[in-house]
C-alpha cells in the first residue's frame, strides 16, 4: 500500500514540473537563437557556404511549428520568422549563383539536391517547407498558406522574380489571399500592404497583365484610400513607361542591320564612276544566314553610270540572239537612206559614160 501511494502521489507532480519547465525551455532556446543568428547572417555575407548551412541546420534543431493556433505567436514565433527568411535567401542566392566547379562536391547533400531542382522546383520546395514551418502542429488539415507570415510569403515572391519564376510566384500570392482571414485574424495591416504592392506592381507587370492589376487595386477595400490610389498611380506610371520603351525598342534597328548601317557621310546627288566604285567598298555584305543587307539596292551595278551630257544608247546583253535580231533590224532601218543615195549616184556616173559622145 505505501507503494502504492508514492506512486499515486508522484504521477500528478510530473506533468506539473513539465509544464513548469516548458517556458524556461523556450525562452532558453530563444536565447540561443539570437546568439546565433549574427554570427550565420555574417557567415551568409561572406558566403561562407559551409559555415551558414551549420548554423542554419543548428537553429533549424532547436525551432519547430507553433504547438497550436492559440500559440502562434509563442516565445519562438520571431525566431521562426527570422530565420526563415535567412534560410530561404541563404538557398535562393546559392542557387542563383552555385559556386565553382570544384566547390560542389564539398556541399552537403541537400544542398546539392537544390542546385538539381529546375528554379520553379526550388521555388515551390521552399514554399512547402515554410507552409509546414508555420502551421500549427494540431492542424487537422494539411499545411495551410493561412498561416503563412506576410513577411515570409514576400521573401518567397522576391526569390520567385530573382529566378524568373514569375509565374509560381503569383500563384504564391494568390492562394494565400484566397485564405486570408480563414484561421487567423489577419491582424498585420503593414503586411497585406506590402503583399499587395508586390503583387500589383511586380508580379503582374513581368506578367503584362496590367489590366488585371489596376482592375484588383479597383476594387479591392481593405487597404487604406491613399495606400490604394497611390498604388494605381505607380501601375499605371509603370505601364507607360513600358509601352514607352516598348516603341523604342521596336525602333531601334536589329544589331544585324546595325553592324550594316548605312556611311556616315551622305552620297552627293551625282556620283562619279569612281565615287560609286569605292563606295561600292563600304557596302556591306550578306550575313550567312541567308538575310540580304539592307543596304543591297544602293550596291552599283555593273553598268557605268551616265554622265550628263552622254549619248543614251540602249544596252544590249551580249550573246542574246534575240537581242542580235532587234539590233540588226535597227541598223538596217537607220542606214537605209544613206545607201540609197550612193546607188542613185553610180547609176547616174553609168549613165553619163553611155551618153558620151565618140570622138
């Protein structure tokens, strides 16, 4: 019986001591973090890959999801975001940038495996591993973009534009608009703001869906009134600028036809044999892609060029039968006059030696 009455009186004292202890734990470890977290920011800085990917993955043992929803903002929730974001920007960059070929086989293995994934692969990858980060550890369902930190959602979007995966990037935003409000009480005014203004004036112009955008900030209502209009004034200074440059753009000649622009120095309205021959030098030649200069119809051609004054002769390809035929014609019609005349002459000379008197 006393036995079992120390046994009965111990059972209840554990979890007490437990729970007595569970705030000190927690405060110990954000203690830890925030000693931490300097020395892997200055590690990052100075791209000392081995070094950050240590402390990350020691700081990344001691944070786990929030235990419930009634405890997302527990004593690690800044901790949680924080590194986070160092994490996600630490990998972004690695990937952007990988190092030399020889540093890659001294990586650690998962940080191989990112530089294998496609940009859109590592984009939705860290996405899934934030989504679990936050979302509570009760959470019946799978993990939720509604518990997503506006900041952390930004950090991804960001990574999204810095590797052209502008796409998955919007997908990104707009699922975690869609359950805004659903678990949380969506208390972080400065977030949304910032969410939005990536939205409406990155994603969306790299997309050209700039209809879309000013059609949402439109009609949207939980931003403030000037937040909004000013959001509309830069949209749609953005998209003029870009249809700007848009016509510049397709003004500018092509760098083949500029590699073949015309010569500085203007041709005279009459050139000499000779000036055309040099300029002929200038000219550029056909590329090999099969394109034809601009510049062909000012090459001279085989021709000489007539000078004022010059008698305009048509001019005859040689070794053209039909060409011989319509020239002999010609000749014939003009010297016909001219032979005429003669024989009337030699027949008037035989003439006269008949009518001749005998002497």
């Amino acid at each position: 019986m006393p036995t079992a009455t120390a046994t009965t009186v111990a059972s209840p004292v554990i979890p007490l001591k437990a729970s007595h202890h569970a705030p000190a734990t927690s405060s110990s470890t954000a203690t830890t973090l925030r000693s931490l977290y300097p020395r892997a920011a200055r590690a990052f800085l100075q791209r000392d890959i081995l070094l950050t990917h240590s402390l990350l993955a020691s700081a990344f043992a001691l944070i786990h999801p929030p235990a419930s929803v009634s405890t997302q903002n527990d004593a690690l929730a800044s901790a949680r975001r924080k590194w986070d974001i160092l994490r996600i920007t630490f990998e972004t960059t690695l990937f952007s940038s990988p190092p030399s070929s020889q540093d890659p086989e001294h990586l650690p293995s998962a940080l191989k495996a990112n530089l294998t994934l496609s940009p859109e692969s590592l984009i939705t990858t860290l996405h899934a591993r934030s989504l679990q980060l936050f979302t509570p550890s009760d959470h019946a369902q799978r993990p939720s973009s509604a518990f997503l930190p506006a900041q952390i959602l930004v950090t991804l979007v960001l990574a999204s534009l810095k590797l052209d995966s502008t796409e998955v990037g919007r997908g990104m935003i707009e699922d975690w608009l869609a359950k805004q409000g659903q678990e949380t009480d969506g208390d972080d005014p400065k977030g949304y703001a910032k969410v939005l203004e990536l939205y409406c004036l990155h994603v969306l112009p790299r997309l050209q869906d700039w209809e879309y955008a000013e059609d949402f900030l439109t009609y949207e209502r939980d931003l403030p009134g000037d937040v909004r209009q000013q959001y509309v004034q830069s949209l749609r200074q953005l998209r003029a600028q870009a249809a700007t440059a848009s016509r510049v753009q397709v003004t500018l000649p092509s760098p083949s036809s500029s590699s073949a622009s015309t010569p500085s120095r203007s041709s005279s309205p009459a050139q000499s044999d000779s000036s055309a021959s040099s300029s002929s030098t200038h000219t550029a030649t056909p590329t090999t892609n099969g394109r034809v200069s601009g510049l062909a119809p000012l090459t001279p051609s085989h021709t000489p060029t007539p000078k004022p004054g010059d008698t305009l002769h048509p001019y005859t390809p040689p070794h053209s039968a039909s060409s011989s035929s319509i020239a002999s014609t010609a000749t014939s019609r003009t010297v016909t006059p001219h032979n005429a005349d003669r024989s009337r002459e030699r027949e008037r000379a035989k003439a006269g030696k008949t009518r001749r008197p005998a002497n």
